[in-house]
C-alpha cells in the first residue's frame, strides 16, 4: 500500500501525486466514493472489478475511525505501524 499527502486548492482540485498516477492516463474517467469520512478514489474501469472489496474496505475504515474517536484506538510506533499495515 502507498501513502501520499496532497491538498486542495480553492477551486477545488486535488493534485494526485506524480507516484499514485503511473496507471492513470489524460482522459481516464475517475470515480470517487464517498463513505463518511474518506474518499476513494478509483479508474471508472476498474470500477465493477474491485467494487465490493472497496466497499467492505470503506466500512473497515470506518469502523476503525469510530473506534478510535471513541478512545478504543492502540498507540504503537510508527515503524510498528507500518509492519502492520504490511500485513493487510
């Protein structure tokens, strides 16, 4: 999995970093989902294939973010995050 931060401008467009668009060409169709607090963005293409496992991705994620507002959240260092989500 890859991370990347990126803004808004005022305008609202969103620049998607240099690294996460390898595979997205000028004039491919992009979906977006919106699921509570977050925002998946995908190829419309690829759209049918992946649908479901986005999904059920959103409401993990989700269910993690009330969680952790809730204070049900673990601390752990970074690199051990990071070997968790290696995992997933």
């Amino acid at each position: 999995m890859d991370i990347a931060i990126t803004k808004m401008s005022s305008k609202g467009q969103v620049v998607i970093p240099k690294e996460m668009r390898e595979e997205i060409n000028e004039g491919d169709k992009l979906v977006i989902i919106k699921n509570d607090h977050q925002l998946i963005l995908k190829k419309a293409e690829d759209m049918e294939e992946n649908l479901k496992e986005d999904l059920e991705f959103a409401k993990r994620t989700e269910e993690a973010y009330r969680r952790i507002e809730a204070g049900e959240g673990i601390q752990m260092e970074f690199d051990e995050f990071i070997n968790e989500m290696k995992k997933w």
